[in-house]
C-alpha cells in the first residue's frame, strides 16, 4: 500500500455518547448508567492505533463538556484528533445510545437517540483540502451514508477525493435497519463500490440487501467483479447464547483469485460483544497496512474481534503484544500457561 504519508488511515464517521445499564441490570428498571464514547469510525482507528499505526479521525462534536470528553477518549487511544470539527451553535448535541447487557434468552438491547446531532450539520466544504494528500488509507462505513443527506454526501465526496489522492478506499456495509431500508442502503452504496478496494459485508446483508445468491465464496468473487474490488472480507458469528460466541471469517483477494480461512475461535466468553466487528476491521486493515499480507489480516481481524468481545465498552484495548499472543495460543496445540506472567 501506499508508503510515506502523515497518517496511515484516516476515518470519517459519528462519534456517540454510550449510557449503559449495569451488566444484568435493565434500562427501564435500573437507576444508574456508565458513560463511554464510541462509533463504528472511531472503533477502527483506535484498534489500528492500538496495534501501533498512526490514524486519526474526522467527526463533528459539540463544543462542550461532551466534545471535550470524546476528544480525551480518542487522545487516549492514539488516535489524533486534528481534524475534529466542533460545533459551537446553540442546538450542538451528541448523538446518544442506551445499552442493556444481554443474558440467555434475554438478547441485548440497544436504544439510539441521535436525532439532530452535530455530526449531521457537516458539509463537505468543512474539510480541509489539504487533508486528501496526507493518509495511506481512508475507512468509512453504511453509517456515515445513513445518517443524514449531509453526512452522505460528505461521504461520498470524501470517498472520491481520497481515492483520486492515492489513497486506498476501505468501506463496511455496516447496514442498521434503524437507519435506513435495505433498498436505500442497496442504491447509495452501490454509488461508491466503485472506488472502494477493501470492502467489508456480512454473507446475510449480502443476500438480504443486496440480492446475492450461492456459497459465500460465490458471493464475494461476485462483488469483486463486479465493482473491481481488491480485497473482500466476511466475519461469521455463531451466537450459542449471548455470553458464549463463535467467531471466524473468511477473506477473499480478488488479485490472486484466493480465499483466506482459518479455524474459527470457539466458546469466546463474551462480556460486550459491542464494537467486536468494527475491531475486525481493524485487524484486517492493520495486516494489510503492515504487512500487505491477507493472511496476516485475516489472523489479526479475527484475533482482535475475538478479544474484543471480553472486554467492557465500544473502544478496543488490546495492543499488539496482546494480540499476538493471542494469535500464537490460537494456532498451538501444546500445553499452554493459564496466565500471563
């Protein structure tokens, strides 16, 4: 990938304000909840951050106690917080959500109030030109198309700029029903797939939102054809109850015509499972920028969404001392210590 630039991935995206319930409390019946920032953008680049790159985030904040206590999270996971906007009107807001651990059969439950929030006051005459020359690689996702007309076309010309700079374009679908419909989602993204190398989509948005049909490995050679994608990853999720999951994936290099695998990571006991996908993201793009080596992403994608789901909040913590360890204990056989000493 492309060498020599300030910043070896930038991401554009909502931050929010998460408000969670006490594990096994309730929203509705519990009287007090614990206050962290996250977002699918800012969850990326923090864990490629963490692996030990440099990236940075673009987002729109209030300028207020909230701004200032998102901005000290992204400062505390590396990631620079240079092309921060903030927003000095009298109606600037944060974005909200409200979380509720889940524990079997009780699924977890998520309640959003990010209506009006500052980030979709954004306009694509807010970022700075000079931004489109200084990183390696640009991620966005569904989201940022979701949100609002404003954040979709900041987006997309986010999308073409950075590409026409060189840089290489990363996307998930990350679709949210409460966003969008399947349609909207299918017309708006099929408008940037053309510029995008990396593309991240689950197998059930692709039959659902998208129409594919066959084996997912069928799916993924199609996306690349038919858009020209480089490089396509798949995560799969078995869900055996809300604190036991299987996890793994499957990545596809359209160049060299193939599929990476490896055995999935069986009876991961989860304690918040919130941010585990965009945590795959990071690992996959920190193989590919370090290593440019789908192998190496496919081990740290699914080494680093793994771990992700042992550990509170939306925001990774795991460096790559951690994540390489957990990459050598997935691959022996032999004895292994029951402690880190």
């Amino acid at each position: 990938m492309n060498e020599n630039k300030e910043f070896d991935a930038l991401a554009f995206g909502e931050i929010l304000l998460r408000l969670s319930a006490p594990v096994n409390d309730r929203i509705f019946s519990g009287n007090v909840f614990e206050k962290r920032a996250g977002g699918a953008e800012l969850n990326v680049v923090s864990g490629i951050s963490l692996l030990g790159l440099r990236t940075g985030i673009i987002s729109k904040l209030p300028k207020n106690e909230l701004g200032t206590y998102v901005k000290n999270n992204i400062r505390f996971c590396g990631v620079s917080d240079d092309w921060l906007l903030y927003d000095e009107s009298p109606e600037a807001r944060l974005g909200i959500y409200f979380y509720e651990h889940g524990v079997y059969p009780r699924k977890p439950t998520v309640v959003y109030d990010r209506k009006n929030a500052s980030i979709n006051t954004i306009n694509p005459d807010d970022i700075p030109e000079e931004i489109y020359h200084t990183t390696r690689l640009f991620h966005t996702s569904g989201i940022s198309l979701a949100l609002s007309e404003k954040t979709r076309t900041t987006a997309t010309e986010m999308i073409k700029k950075f590409k026409a700079a060189g840089a290489t374009i990363s996307f998930d679908v990350n679709f949210r029903a409460n966003l969008w419909t399947e349609a909207e989602a299918k017309m708006y993204i099929e408008n940037i797939l053309p510029y995008v190398d990396i593309l991240f989509v689950s197998e059930e948005t692709s039959r659902r939102t998208f129409g594919k049909t066959g084996e997912l490995t069928d799916i993924l050679k199609e996306f690349a054809k038919e858009y020209d994608i480089k490089i396509l990853a798949s995560t799969e999720r078995k869900i055996i109850s809300p604190k036991k999951h299987t996890f793994g994936s499957t990545i596809y290099n359209a160049e060299e015509d193939k599929i990476y695998k490896e055995e999935p990571y069986e009876n991961i006991e989860v304690v918040d499972r919130i941010g585990s996908g965009d945590a795959y993201v990071s690992g996959v793009l920190y193989g590919l920028l370090a290593y440019n080596d789908c192998q190496k992403a496919l081990e740290y994608g699914n080494a680093c969404s793994s771990v992700k789901n042992t550990i509170l909040g939306d925001l990774p913590s795991s460096d790559k001392k951690e994540i390489d360890r957990i990459i050598e204990a997935h691959h022996s056989k032999g004895i292994q210590s029951e402690m880190n000493r």
